[in-house]
C-alpha cells in the first residue's frame, strides 16, 4: 500500500488490490518487507506502463526504506549511506550455492543491534577499499576479511546464531556470515 501511496502522489495510477504469500520468516535479516515493498513499484510501474527507469524506481524505493532500493537492481551492489546509495557490481558467484538457515523462535531486534553495534577495523590490506576487496579477493578468502560487524553483538546473545555460522563451515562452507542484523545466516558452498 505504501508503494501504491508513493506513486499516486507522482502519477494517476488507479487502486489496485495486490495478495502477498510471504515465503520468508519475518525479522530473519533477509529484507522481505524491502524486497515486497520494491518489488511492488516494479509490478506498478509494469501494470501502468509508467515508464520508470531503474534508477527512478530506486529513488522511490529509498524513500519506502533503507534497503528497499537495492532490491530494485535484484543483483550484487555496493551500498553506501543508509544502503539507498548502490553500485551494481559484478561478483563471481555462479561457482557456488547458497544456503540459508534461519533459527526457530529467535528474532533479533534491529533496534537493539544497532544499538549495540561495535564497528570492528577492517581486517583488509591497507589501502584497499572495501569495494575492491570484495571485487579482487577470491570469495574463499573473505572468510577473514568481510564481516558483518552485527555478529560481535549479536551472537553472545544468541549463540544459537553463531552456532548455524559454524555448523556451515564444519559443512564445507568457503564463506558464511549472519545476514543484516539477524537472525538468518547464509553460507556459500562450492557447486
């Protein structure tokens, strides 16, 4: 509804009644709110032939939330600000699977981790971004070097979490991390 509020401002959209079967666990970390929101200004911007251009769609999509704009692109960014500022970027990732694991009757309050949240120094080599680290280094290297700075507050709370990161590398994982602030963590395994 929002989306639709959004556009109707800029356009002479009619009302429209749109069904949503949520797949994806409320508060896991995943971006399903975001994801819905900015898949809904695609399907408007379809249904009423608006015109909008990728970019238009994320600028409207930012207004909507945060993360809603990276859900626009659907592929790998490089976000900066809030998250609304993105950089399509292309990462190898054909090479590999993805798993996700979400703990039962656990749900991290975004709120609280970012309240609790302690920015770690990033452990990368000196005078390299930490866009060209994602882009130059192999992805079964980033296990040291990218990390989610969430998982320092949040897994001593909820070790049932950091439990589902180790079980992915005892698994053969070649990378895993606790997605946004929780509670769903993700791991890459080689195809």
């Amino acid at each position: 509804a929002d989306a639709w509020r959004l556009l109707r401002e800029d356009f002479d959209i009619d009302s429209v009644h749109i069904s949503l079967e949520k797949c994806s666990p409320v508060g896991a970390g995943l971006g399903g709110g975001s994801a819905d929101a900015a898949f809904t200004l695609i399907g408007l911007n379809d249904i009423f032939s608006l015109g909008l251009s990728l970019e238009q769609m994320a600028d409207y999509a930012s207004r909507l939330g945060s993360d809603c704009a990276f859900f626009i692109y659907n592929k790998p960014c490089f976000a900066r600000g809030r998250g609304e500022i993105l950089e399509p970027i292309e990462l190898p990732l054909d090479a590999y699977r993805f798993e996700v694991l979400v703990p039962q009757g656990v749900r991290v309050s975004t709120k609280e981790a970012y309240a609790d949240l302690v920015r770690r120094p990033q452990q990368k080599p000196d005078d390299m971004s930490l866009k060209e680290l994602l882009l130059q280094t192999p992805v079964e290297r980033w296990r040291n070097l990218i990390v989610n700075d969430f998982e320092a507050s949040v897994f001593p709370k909820y070790p049932e979490i950091k439990s589902l990161k180790d079980d992915f590398y005892a698994r053969g994982a070649v990378y895993a991390s606790m997605s946004g602030s929780g509670s769903a963590v993700f791991g890459m395994f080689p195809k």
